[in-house]
C-alpha cells in the first residue's frame, strides 16, 4: 500500500471553520454524487468495471460525507456544530435511501455484464444487486415512495434517540457519608456541599466506581435509577415511533420483521436464527449463573439481612465484595496500578509491537484540547492516522466507540479513525482498560483493513456479528501478565505482580455465566422489542430482563430510553455474544503466546487486513485452518 503521498484530513483552527466544516465537507460531496450518477446514467457503453468505479467514486464521497458529519455531531464541543453536523448526517442518509430507490441507478447494474470481473469487483456487483433490492426500487411506484419515507423518518429518530442518550446527563444528590467504600481520590474530588450533600452524575466517570466500590446501597441505587432513566421520558415516543417506523418498511420490502431484515446480511442468516441462538446461550450459562446468583444473595445478605432480591444496583458491588474477600483481588488496589498516564501509551505500545506497526504523534488542530493524534506508519510509510478523545465533557457521546473519519482506498484516500470515550484522568478501573484494549482493536481494525479498490470493503465493513470478534479477542490482552507489566506501575513504581494478575484471572471467571445473562437479558429486549413491538415499552422491559436474569433490573425504570444500541444494533444486539463465541476460537490460533510475531503477523494478514473483501466465516476458516466452533466458548463460560 503506498499512502506516503497521500494527506490526512487538515481540521479547521477556529469556530468558523469548524461549522463550515460541517456543512460545506457533506453538501460538497452530496453535489460529486449527483453528478457521478448523471454520469453512471448517461453510459450505457460504459463497461461493468468503469460502471463499478463510478459508482466506488460515488461511494467514497458519501463515506466522506457521513463519517466526518457523524463524528462533530457526537463529538464537538459547540452545540451549533453538533447540530449543523447531525442535518448534514441526515441529508447523506437521505441521499444514500434514494439512490437504492432509484431505477434509472439500478438499470445501471441489473443489466451489468459480470464476464471478466475479478473476484471482488464480482463480490461488489452481487453486494451492490443486493443492495438495491433491499433498499425497495423493484417495488411499485406508492410503495417506494413509502419506503423512502420511513427510510428518512428512521434516520430523523435514530438522530434525536441518540441526541436524547447524549444530552441526558442526570445528576443525583447523596449524603457525604453514602461514598463509604469509594477509593479516596474520589472522594477528594467529590466534596461536600455546605449541606453536607455530594453531587453524583452519571458520567461513567462517576458510575463505574459507584457501582462498583459504595457500600452505601442507597447510594448505588439512587445513581443506577438515574442511570437507567437516561433520556426518559423524552425517547418513550421516539422508540415507539421508530419500532413502528421500522416494523412498516421491513414489512413493505417483503421480510417478516425488522430482525429477518437486518440478518439477511450477517453470518447469523435469518430473523429466525436469533431466538435460536439465544435458547442455546441460556442452556449454556443457566445453572451457573444460578449458582454464582446464590453466592452474591448470601453476601448481600451480610449488609442487609432482609434482603430477598439481588438488583443491578448490587451486581457489580457483590462481585466486587466477592472477588476481593474470597480470591484476594481488591479492585482498589489493582486500580493503583492503571494510572491514566501510564495505559494510555501502553496500549499504543503493545498493539504497536503486536500488529507490526509505531504511532508516531502530530501536533494537529482538532476539535477539543483533550484530543490526541498520531499517524500510524509500518516501516516507516505512512499507512493512517487515528485520533484518541478519550475523557468525558458535557455534549460528547457519552459510552465507547470507534468512528471512522476517512474511509481508507488503495492509493486514493488515507484511512483515519477516532476513538471517543469517557475514561478518567487518574486510575482506571481495569474494566476500563480492557474497554480500551476492546475499542482499540475496531481503531487498528479500521486501519490495516483499508488497503482496498473498492470502499465498500474497507476497514470494519464485515458482516456486522462478526465485526467485534477482533475487538473482543484484544480483550484478552488486558490480562496478559507480561503485557500488563510492560506498562502498569503504581505510586512507588512497582508493575502489577504476576501473582495479582493471575488472581485476577481466576477471580474474573466468577461472575462470568451472570454477565453472560446481563448481555442475554439486552439481547433480548433488543429482538422482542423490534419483533413484539409491545404497546408498553416498560413493562415489557422490565419483564424480560427479570426474566432472563436472577439479578434483577430495578422497578419501574426505563433502560430502554438510554439503551443506545437499539438504533445502530436494531434487533440485533446478540451479536455481542455470537462475536465472543467466534473471538474466544480465535485466542486458540495464539498457543505460542499472546506476542507471537508470527501468529500476531498471520492474524494480521488472515483477519484484519482484508477488511470487508471476504465473508468472514472464511477469513476465521483461513485462519484457523478449520471452520470456527462453540467449544472455545462453552470451555471460558466453565472458567477453563
């Protein structure tokens, strides 16, 4: 791949250009599109090939277009810009529905000669066919014309659904003495007021710790109510819309439900397939989570004696509680050797050293101070750049995500990519490091993928469940022993001991079948709410996390207002865990050690660099040199 020519996007310095950025970046490139399909229109003499690379063309502004738009409105700091850039986002979605809609477009390619095409310009030809059928353009006249309608309402509500979750910081107020259990620090950054009350938010900043270290049970209650009533009532009507919005167009375009839709595309197959897949997650994990759930009632229980239900206010704490007092792994005495400082360069180091490539920092404008940028080169040639915004502010998406900013084409176009999350300045919890592990795996994924002809291919465009399996793997590297020595240290200096980390292996598999629920039970409501489409979204909720899950959601909330996932994931959320299954048979390619170079080098070639240019049950095939089991799986869910 030779990109040394090529630039990375230049970022405006001053507010003026940042809001032109937002707009003009898009309607520039929505007017290249406009004329690319004139042109696609025009050429009947046009081969197949010429009629692909126009249409590539086309695609790359829009991708162009979308990525930067996306990111201001989930990043920028200026509310203004957020807004200019979220229309922007609307209008590119818009455009990307009315061209599948489009018949003049698809009279293009439906008549398109595949003789001679390579294996991939063939592989886009068969996606793209697909493409137009699904976006509805052989449907008649009033029946597209609805379709493309309930296309742009979905954009509109997924817009305001995740702009609701972004605003919808809420802040709660407990007595100084509820931050019993918390570590010091933050307790010193959290004094009292004149009323002898401590101000909470929902930050995860603020969250993780709570939930995990005070042992003030109202404390942890008062937080995790305001946590799952994020963006309520606001999003009530939005969701109910979009459910609905949703269920109208997969019917109209000839599937049964919005879940039959959204895997026609994935490895799974079928809508169909879902439940499937989920009866076989709750026999595997469901006696274990019933004992593990034994073990966190019989210590609560020690707190409150009267306690005959274990919610997910107490969740986190119990295991906690659990880990330290019975395998020795005090969550506050790991954390003091995860200094911000420290694991930030050294997860560059050892995905640097693991992938075969150096991050070399630029000193670039950006859209906020907290912001980091650094070219990524192997040996010596410039093949990205990645962007890190990694602390929280009010306005900032509010979880952890990687966003592409510039799709990677062969020789045309420099990838670039941004993590945004919300970690703290000081220690990190380790969930927070393996969180950063996870999302650096999609950043260096999105990168080493993109050396490719057609931009539908590049970087994380595989089929959607299967794109967190190479996040998922990185997990493990978090509880590596010699990677965490290589940069953890604490106040005096000292690496975490192998022996604490090996503690904290064994302590991690406790809890693991519960955690296991907790994702079944959002799995869950993710394909019932889509498919069910009940008239009370609460209550249905409500429901089926109790019902998967022997800990419990606490009553009368409304998760599902904040459950970001249910607008980009849909019905689909069981992806999270058909990934795992396939990331926990990948870790079996790495016998020789987790910083093999030459299982490191072939995981490179076999599973990140092609992208999106092959199924991915043949990339997992060409790297285990077998087709990918459940067995992985089954064996970590036992704690093997």
């Amino acid at each position: 791949m030779t990109t040394d020519v090529l630039e990375p996007l230049s970022f405006p310095t001053d507010a003026a250009g940042w809001l032109t950025l937002a707009t003009d970046r898009a309607a520039e490139r929505i007017a290249r599109v406009a004329e690319l399909d004139d042109r696609l229109k025009a050429g009947p003499e046009l081969s197949t090939v010429e009629r692909l690379e126009l249409w590539n063309d086309a695609e790359i502004a829009l991708s162009e277009a979308l990525s930067a738009a996306y990111l201001l409105s989930e990043a920028h700091p200026d509310e203004a810009v957020r807004d200019a850039a979220e229309a922007q986002v609307q209008a590119v979605e818009a455009l990307s529905s009315a061209r599948l809609l489009d018949r003049e477009l698809w009279a293009v390619f439906a008549d398109a000669d595949p003789a001679g095409l390579d294996d991939d310009a063939a592989r886009l030809l068969s996606h793209l066919l697909r493409d137009f059928r699904r976006g509805g353009v052989d449907l008649d006249d009033e029946t597209r014309e609805r379709v493309r309608a309930l296309t742009e309402r979905d954009t509109e509500l997924s817009l305001e659904f995740s702009r609701n979750v972004r605003d919808g910081r809420r802040e709660v107020r407990v007595p100084a003495a509820g931050l019993a259990g918390l570590p010091q620090d933050f307790i010193d950054a959290h004094p009292a007021d004149a009323d002898g009350t401590v101000t909470l938010t929902t930050d995860y900043t603020d969250l993780m710790p709570v939930r995990e270290y005070a042992a003030d049970r109202a404390t942890r209650v008062a937080l995790l109510s305001a946590y799952n009533d994020l963006a309520w009532p606001d999003n009530d009507r939005v969701l109910a819309e979009l459910l609905q919005v949703r269920e109208e167009r997969a019917r109209l375009l000839g599937f049964t439900d919005w879940a039959d839709y959204e895997t026609e595309t994935r490895m799974i197959g079928s809508g169909a397939e879902i439940p499937a897949f989920l009866s076989r997650l709750d026999a595997a994990s469901a006696a274990a989570a019933d004992a593990e759930h034994s073990r966190l009632q019989e210590r609560l229980r020690r707190d409150v004696a009267d306690a005959d239900v274990v919610t997910i206010a107490d969740y986190w704490y119990l295991l906690g509680a659990l880990k330290r007092e019975e395998y020795d792994v005090d969550a506050q005495l790991v954390r003091s050797y995860f200094p911000f400082e420290r694991v930030k360069p050294g997860v560059l180091d050892v995905t640097a050293r693991l992938l075969g490539v150096e991050y070399r920092p630029v000193d670039v404008p950006t859209w906020h101070e907290d912001v980091s940028s650094y070219d990524v080169l192997r040996d010596g040639e410039r093949i990205g750049r990645i962007h890190l915004d990694l602390h929280p502010r009010a306005g900032k998406f509010n979880h952890a995500a990687c966003f592409p900013l510039v799709p990677g084409v062969s020789g045309r176009s420099l990838p670039e990519a941004v993590l945004l999350c919300n970690f703290s300045r000081g220690l990190l919890e380790h969930d927070e490091v393996v969180t950063f592990f996870h999302e650096f795996g999609h950043l260096v994924h999105d990168i080493l993928g993109a050396d490719q002809r057609w931009v539908r291919f590049s970087g994380v465009a595989t089929e959607w469940d299967f794109v967190e399996a190479p996040s998922q793997l990185l997990e493990e590297w978090a509880w590596d022993a010699e990677v965490l020595r290589s940069f953890t240290a604490n106040a005096d200096g000292e690496p975490i001991p192998g022996e604490l980390v090996e503690k904290m292996r064994v302590a991690d598999a406790f809890g693991r079948a519960l955690e296991v629920r907790r994702q079944l039970g959002h799995a869950n409501v993710s394909y019932h709410l889509h498919v069910d489409r009940p008239g009370d979204l609460q209550a249905e909720t409500e429901r089926l996390y109790a019902a998967t899950s022997p800990v419990q959601p606490l009553p009368g909330l409304h998760p599902y207002a904040g459950f970001g996932h249910l607008t980009g994931y849909g019905a689909c959320y069981y992806t999270y865990q058909w990934s795992l299954v396939i990331a926990r048979d990948l870790l079996s390619g790495f016998d020789k050690g987790l910083m093999d170079g030459e299982t490191a080098h072939r995981y490179r070639r076999e599973i990140l660099e092609p992208g999106g240019s092959r199924d991915a049950r043949e990339l997992v095939q060409s790297f285990l040199g077998r087709e990918y089991s459940f067995e992985a799986y089954r064996e970590w869910l036992a704690g093997a």
